[in-house]
C-alpha cells in the first residue's frame, strides 16, 4: 500500500525532467566517493554517536543475562530489493542497511556467546542473510555456534509473516529485538509483541510512516537516514566514516539550492524550478 | 450461491477471526494453529501465484522460441545451488543481477522523487501563506538535523552551536510529523478491525462468540485450579 | 505499576462491537469529495460510458467493498453502460465477480450495457497500453468471450471512449492519472482507503479528479446518498467512538501520570 | 581455486556494477538500445525473483520438517504447515486459483487470517497511544498534541467540540508534518544515493557477505 507522500511524489514526477535528475546523482556520487578516497586514519571527520547503536551491545548483553535469544527482521520486504520502491522508501538501499546492521549484530552476538534468531518475509533475502550471519559467526572464530534453522523465512505474504513473527517472539521470549530496514503496517505488530515480552527494542526504518509507531514503543529508534549511516558508523571504517561526511556536504548543497530557489521565486524568478525540471 | 457454503464459510471465517484475536489475550495453542494454517495457505497461494507469474512471462515465451529467455530461468535455478555446500558461493550471481538493477531503480527513483520534487514542491509554495515559511524553516531544520559529521562533541565553535540548536529544532518538527501521521493512521486502523469484528458480530458467526467466551472462561478456571 | 494492556484491547472491542450490534446513527455529514463523485455519476447523459475498476487488495477490504458495491448499485440505476477491469492484484476480479453475484445487472444486459474485461497484471504497463488501444491488452473478457461477441465493446476502443473513470483502489491510483487522465482528460474520480485520502485531495483541489471517497467515511456517505444504507454507516459510529475513546484514554493516562508525579 | 573465487567475488560486483550503471543510464539518456536492454533486465529479475520463491519455501519446510521429526513441542503445528502449503501450492498450480474450491477456500479462510492479523493494529495503535504519547518531555509533547489535533480533525466528534478543531489539525498535516516528512525524504534521497553509489561501485559488499573470505 502506497503512503500519501509517495502518492503525491509519484505525480509530481510526471512535471519532473530527467537530467537534472541524472545530474543530482552523478555530483552526490562524486561527493560521497570523493571523501571516501580521501578519508584516512589521521583525517577522521567527528561524527555524532547514535544511542540506538551503541544500545545493540546493551540489548545482546541483556540477552546474555537472560539467557533468552536476540531477535532481528528487515521487515516485509516483497519484491523491494530489485524494483527500487517508491517515494517515501529508499528501495534496495533499505534493505542494504538492514543487513549491514544484521552483520554487525551477527558479529557481537557470537562474541558474547548469545542466540540469534533472523526472520524474513522475502524469499530472496535467505541466501544472503544466511551468509551474512555465518560470516559473522565465523569473524568471531564461532562458526561452529551457527545453526542455519535461525534464519527463518516464514512467508512472502505479508501478514503470514506477520503471523509468523509474533508467534515466534512469544514462544522464545526473545530479550532483544532488532529492526532495522524497509517496514509496514507490520512494524507496530512486531514491536508491541516484542514489547509485551520485555525485550529492549532497537528499531529503525526509512520510511517516513512507520517511524512513528517505533518512536511510540521501542527504546531507540533510528530515524529515516540515520538507518543508511549505521552500516558505516559500526563498522569503524574510515572510508565508509568518509562516505557520510561526503553525503553531509551533499546536504548543506541541497538546503543551500533550495533557500536560493525560495529567495528568487519570491523575487519572481523560477530560474531554479526550470532548472529542476529540465 | 449456496446458503449452505455461505453460511459454513462465515462460521469458518468467524473461527479465524476469534482464534487470531485470542493473541490478544496471550499466545496460545489455538493461535498456533490459526498461524500455522495462515502460513501454510498464504505462502502455498504465493507459490502458485508466482509459479503461473513465472510461466507466463518466461516458460511460455520461451516455447514459443524466445531462446534468450533461457538466460534468467538458469539464473533463478543457479540460485538453488545456495543449497550444495560446495557451489553455495554461485547463489551470489543470480543476487548481483537483482542488487544491481535494485540500485540501479533506487537511485533514479529515489532522487527525483525524493529529492527534486520535494524541491520544486517547496520552491512552488506560495511564499504570500505565512505558514509557507515555517514550512521552510521546517524543512530546512529537520533536514540539517540529519548531518553526522558537523560540531562533533569537543568543539564548541560558533557554527557548532548554531548547528545544535537548529537540529534540536529539527526534532521537534520530526516529533510533530510523526505525532500527525500516527493520529492520521489511527482511523485506517479501526476501520480494518471494524471490518472483522463487524462479521464476527452477525449471524451464524456471532453464534461462536458465546462459545469462545465460555471456552474462555473454563480455560482460566482450569489455570487457576491447576496453580494453587 | 505496569499497566495491563489488555484492558485497553477490551475496550476497543467493544468501543468498536457495541455500536454494530446498537447503531447509534451518528450524524454523517456529506463531504463535498463524495458528493462530487455522486454527482458525477448521477449526472452522466444517458448513453454515456462509465469504467469502473474495483481494484483492491484483500486486507482493504472493510473499506472498499461496501464503497464499491454503493458505487456499483448507483452506476447499475442509471442509464449508462460499464466497463469494468481490474490492474492491481489477483484478488480484485474475486471481488468484482462477488459484487456481481450479490447484486446482479440490474436492468442491464451483460455484453450490451455492463461487462467485465478480467485482470491484467503489471499495473502501469497494461493501463497505459488500454488507454492507448484497448484491444491490445483485451481479447476475451473475464468469462473468456472474445470482446468482438460483446456488442459494448464495439463502442469502446480507447480510454477517449470513456466518459467517466471511477476506480475504487487501496493505493496505486497514481498510474490512472498518469496514463489516462493527463493524457486523454478525462473525468475521474478514485475511492481510497483513509491513509491515501489526504493526498487525494490534492489532486481534487487541482481540479484532476472529480470525486474522491474516503475510507469507510465515504462509504457511509455514499450509502446515504444512493438511500441505500448498507454496513458503512454503522462502521462510522465505531469509528467515531472508538477515536474518542482513544483521545480521552491518552488524557486520562496522562492525567495519572501527572498526580503521580506530583505525589512524589 | 582461482576460478571459483573469481565467480564468488568478481563476477557478482561486476554483474552489480554493470546493472547498475545500465539502469540509472537509461534513465538519463534515453536511447532505444540501452532503453532495450534495460527493460529485458528488469523482466528478468522478475524471473529470477520468482525462482527465489522456492529457495524461501524450501527453508520453510526443512525448519519446519526438523520440527517435526525431532517431536518438538507442538510439532503438529508443523505437520499442519507443511500440510497445508503442500495441498494449497500444488492445487493452486494444477487447478489454478481460479478453481471454485479453491478461491472459497482463499476468501473464507485466508482472507480473514490475513485481515485479522492487520486488525490486531486497532488494539496494539490503541495501546501504544495511551502508554507513550505522554507529556514527559518537549518531544513526547509536540508527538501527543500533534496526534490528539489529527484525530479530532479525523471524527464528527472533534468538530462538535469546537468547529476550528478540524482546520488546525489540518494545519498540523499540510504544513509542519509536511516539512519534517521533506526533511526525512531529502535526507533518505541523500542516503540512497551514497549507499547505491557505493553498492555500485563494489565499496559496499556486505549484500554479498564476503567479509569471511576476505580475511586472509
């Protein structure tokens, strides 16, 4: 199901050129990868810690604690990961996010010797968050604790999964429960069931009208783009730490584009929405 | 129609309604087999869905000599290797063709949607509306709250503050979008229940409502005997 | 002290039963949305041709079917003839033939003044190519009956046929007004589910479409329109009251949460 | 090896790279020969994605069969799965879904799982409203009075109190919800672009899980 705003972007679309669009892509591209080549060890940019990761090593040491299992699903994420989305949701890229943070879950919970249990409403993400899973395992000298029955796809319709996923939190009593990737209407399900078992809750999704009901229940919440720096924040990378310092550039442009349109439409020139729309 | 079918049907989906809802309460063992039956059909419709999709668009064309088709029908079969330990690492082929046009689709869509109209939208406003220019400021604030590398933690340098104050801004725009759309989702929400609990609540299904209570009720009687 | 939640799901079960079981006949207050689309059928010459899509997933049902069936008992009075076809997913031709079923043709001869195309899947791609040319996505309608024996079909061969485009969908209507409205200009008017109705209105403020209903609020309305009252009235008293009931709850929360503090 | 790990690395960013710049171009350029190629990629992946279908059930079922066999508790919950996913697969593809039986089946049992199971958000959006939206701080506030404006705006009722309530919650939708959700999608359309620029060029390879072998 469509959300308003992608409804009303999609429209919007039909007055919208092709290449400004083409060359919005390319100058971002050249940004990000600019300041990923350039960014080294002695040149790191400061970047602003995000509590709702540095809570994954608190909820997995929770689990620990508790002895009950960590949890994680990217959400419903039909056909998403090869048809782009639409408006309000970023698509592949999501996707992409959800399991750069899979990894880095995967990896801290065989360090400290927990239970993960990965559900899915995808068929096509089986092969790939089983890998991801095993790597991490196998990264922390643990290849031996993965067992390939925690990565459980339930179904490809999206309240069967839903079904599916509810059931499951309940039955393992899961201590912690990560989200992160492209969600819908199933978002509230899962982080109330989750809830209603106790774990800590860290979640996180792109789109614009289900982060509110992970505000409303979990306890941390990454928000729109905050999903898409996590990958790079966690893993500590210089070049993936430079890759965002480059889309924060690609922002303080994109604002200053936009108050320099404003400025002249109100002067009476729409210079810039002619450029935009070329 | 069949009253008979229709009516057997309504009991049968008014069982459904009851036993998901009994969630609600606390998961237990009637759940479990409404969720074992929804995956089961649910997932068994997709497979036949996807299999006449995929016979359609692929196997059919081919037949009737479209060789080139061959070429993702092997690419979706390379994909089973996933499950022979020693060919796993081949399921990656199959995976790039999706991830690449996936990108490929999220980019162009993502930037003209997400970004060039949201630009033009915002350039168009009637700027004459004073609540036009909260908009921009909104805009402005909410996206700036978003930057990661800006004023980190030990600089206390003019732009670094300006910077904190203005992203503090921007989450309360953030908090009151996600307030509105919560509010707004609310309706949609009930109107689903309604639909449900409106069928569960006419003949023959309200006939199980009694039922369900009293199965209930005995339920938590036997709870209770059995813990003291 | 942890409040159980459980409380609150039973008083929305009954917040949203009570008022099925005991209409309470809330005032519905027509929206000038619903009356446009009301109109637009109402008003159409006799002889006109009118599509109507009833294309919804199966999970929006409780909004969409009683709003389509309305729309349907309208469009069957009045002396025009239907197309209808469905783009979205598998499960909108169940819906259209279980209307179909429930209420019959009317007056109306199948072939002559009402048909049913069937499902083309692919959204986009096949509405496109129907506006265009509606025989290159048609051959046989849903009951397999090549269109040359459907005598209606002979006055329809592309979208500039239609006088009127009503679909009733729970989301992609935005291909409609890509492929058939701008292009082709023609009348239209969309029932949605609540979440798409704010941004719908976008397009009626622009003057794109005619109509627009809104979740089961529309439906209700459009129930009192046709004098037809059908399950949608009593959903719009559930709705109100348990909205309500919500409202004053997170109040009434927070009210404790204040003397609690206080207290301490 | 040399030859399997060049199929295990190089060729899948190769293949992602290739795509990727294939789709995007088209876009841009609109040539009949890139348009050509890049529509038979897209029809492709649908293919492709449909065999994927099967790698999911097979990981269903071998969970589920393991379930079974090893008498797990509730382990006829199981059988009943993989029952049910046998009969409505192979029925659905030799009878077709349009099969009488079949769509009854569908519509008066899958249907209302399905819808039920998305009606449980009356009750869970009901109880997660009265739990969090709370006057605890300046961001839990603006949450609650944004949502509680929205919903008087949404019912006969809000009107009733007082005949302004609907155009404020109005104001509330149309122009500070509007900007944050820009700001959010401005900021996602950035991201988007660094993740697929990045996934493009093979920077980012965690889809492909390569990390294991790349430790040497």
């Amino acid at each position: 199901m469509l959300g308003n705003l992608e409804v009303h972007n999609a429209l919007v679309s039909l007055i919208v050129g092709r290449t400004s669009v083409m060359i919005f892509a390319i100058v971002i591209g050249i940004i990000v990868i600019y300041f990923l080549a350039t960014t080294k060890r002695d040149n790191l940019p400061k970047v602003r810690r995000l509590a709702g990761l540095d809570a994954i090593k608190e909820a997995v040491g929770r689990a620990v604690e508790t002895g009950r299992p960590v949890h994680f699903t990217p959400g419903w994420t039909e056909r998403q990961l090869y048809t782009g989305g639409s408006g309000g949701s970023g698509g592949a890229a999501d996707i992409l996010a959800g399991m750069s943070v899979l990894s880095y879950l995967a990896r801290t919970v065989a360090d400290y010797g927990s239970r993960l249990i990965v559900t899915l409403g995808s068929a096509e993400l089986v092969p790939m968050a089983g890998e991801i899973v095993r790597n991490g395992y196998m990264a922390a000298g643990k290849a031996d604790a993965f067992k390939p029955e925690d990565i459980i796809f339930f179904s490809s319709d999206q309240f069967a999964y839903a079904a599916g996923v509810m059931g499951l939190v309940k039955r393992e009593q899961i201590a912690a429960n990560v989200m992160v990737g492209p969600f819908l209407a199933e978002s509230l399900l899962f982080a109330e069931a989750a809830y209603q078992v106790g774990s800590i809750q860290v979640a996180g999704t792109p789109s614009v009208f289900q982060t509110p009901f992970f505000v409303a229940v979990c306890d941390y919440v990454l928000i729109g783009e905050e999903c898409y720096a996590a990958g790079a924040l966690l893993s500590e990378d210089p070049h993936q730490l430079g890759s965002i310092r480059g889309t924060d550039i690609s922002k303080v442009l994109v604002v200053a584009i936009l108050l320099v349109g404003v400025l002249l439409s109100v002067l009476g020139s729409k210079v810039v929405v002619q450029l935009l729309k070329t | 129609m069949n009253i008979d079918a229709t009516m057997v049907g309504a009991l049968i989906a008014g069982a459904a309604t009851i036993a998901i809802y009994s969630y609600l309460y606390e998961e237990n063992a009637v759940y479990r087999l409404a969720e074992s039956l929804l995956i089961g059909l649910a997932t068994g419709n997709v497979v036949a869905i996807t299999w006449d999709a995929v016979r359609r668009a692929a196997f059919v064309p081919l037949v009737g000599g479209q060789v080139i088709w061959i070429i993702p029908i092997v690419l979706g079969m390379i994909m089973y290797l996933y499950f022979l330990k020693q060919y796993s690492y081949l399921y990656r082929i199959p995976l790039a063709f999706l991830v690449g046009v996936g990108t490929g689709l999220t980019i162009r869509g993502s930037v003209s949607a997400n970004l060039i109209d949201q630009l033009v939208g915002t350039i168009n406003a009637d700027f004459s509306n004073p609540s036009n220019w909260l908009m921009l400021l909104g805009i402005v604030a909410s996206t700036l709250y978003f930057v990661f590398t800006f004023g980190g933690q030990g600089k206390t340098g003019y732009y670094s503050q300006f910077h904190s104050r203005f992203s503090t801004l921007g989450r309360w725009f953030l908090m009151a979008a996600f307030g509105a759309t919560f509010g707004n989702v609310v309706q949609g929400r009930i109107s689903s229940a309604w639909g449900r609990v409106g069928s569960l609540l006419t003949p023959p299904a309200i006939y199980e409502v009694p039922i369900a209570i009293a199965i209930f009720v005995i339920y938590l009687i036997y709870r209770k005997r059995k813990h003291t | 002290m942890k409040f159980d939640s459980r409380w609150i799901y039973v008083a929305v079960f009954l917040t949203i039963g009570i008022p099925i079981l005991a209409p309470i006949g809330l005032p519905v207050l027509i929206t000038p949305t619903t009356r446009g689309m009301f109109d637009a059928i109402q008003n159409l010459p006799s002889g006109s041709i009118m599509y109507l899509g009833i294309d919804f997933l199966a999970v929006s049902q409780p909004e969409l079917l009683p709003m389509s069936t309305a729309v349907y008992k309208q469009a069957i009075s009045r002396p025009i003839s239907i197309v209808m076809a469905c783009f979205s997913t598998t499960d909108c031709p169940l819906f259209t033939q279980r209307i179909i079923q429930q209420i019959g043709y009317g007056s109306k001869k199948y072939g002559e003044d009402i048909v049913f195309l069937g499902y083309f899947p692919g959204l986009e791609t096949p509405i496109a190519a129907f506006a265009k040319d509606v025989r290159s996505v048609v051959s046989v309608d849903a009951f397999g009956t090549p269109i040359s024996q459907l005598a209606l079909m002979n006055r329809v061969k592309s979208a500039a046929d239609f006088n009127l485009w009503v679909v009733m969908t729970s989301g992609d209507y935005v291909p409609y007004l890509r492929q058939v409205q701008s292009p082709y200009h023609i009348k239209m008017a969309f029932g949605t589910s609540s979440p798409e109705y704010p941004t719908g209105l976008v397009y009626y403020q622009s003057g794109q479409i005619v109509g627009l209903l809104n979740g089961l609020r529309g439906a209700a309305e459009y129930e009192l329109l046709i004098h037809s009252p059908g399950s949608a009235a009593g959903g719009m008293d559930a709705q109100s009251v348990t909205q309500l009931f919500i409202i004053v709850a997170v109040i009434g929360a927070n009210a404790l949460y204040f003397s609690r503090r206080k207290k301490k | 090896m040399p030859a399997s790990k060049t199929l295990a690395r190089e060729v899948p960013l190769i293949i992602t790279f290739l795509l990727g710049v294939l789709t995007v171009a088209d876009y841009g350029v609109q040539e009949p020969t890139l348009q050509g190629l890049s529509s038979t990629a897209q029809s492709w992946v649908v293919v492709i994605a449909g065999f994927a279908v099967g790698i999911g059930v097979i990981n269903l079922l071998r969970g589920q069969w393991y379930r079974v066999k090893t008498r797990q508790k509730g382990w006829y919950n199981n059988a009943l799965l993989i029952t049910t996913l046998a009969l409505t697969s192979v029925w659905g593809i030799i009878a077709t879904t349009k099969d009488p039986t079949y769509s009854y089946v569908y519509f008066n049992l899958t249907v209302p799982l399905t819808v039920t199971v998305f009606g449980m958000l009356a009750f869970y959006i009901a109880s997660a409203a009265v739990r969090s939206l709370r006057l605890r701080n300046i961001d839990a506030g603006i949450m609650l009075v944004a949502a509680a404006l929205v919903m008087l705006r949404n019912i006969p009722a809000g009107a009733a109190i007082w005949s302004s309530l609907p155009a404020i919650g109005g104001w509330v939708l149309d122009y500070p919800n509007l900007a944050a959700q820009r700001g959010i999608v401005i900021g996602i359309a950035i991201g988007v672009v660094a993740v697929g620029v990045r996934t493009i060029l093979g920077y980012e390879r965690g889809y492909l899980a390569l990390s294991g072998e790349e430790k040497k």
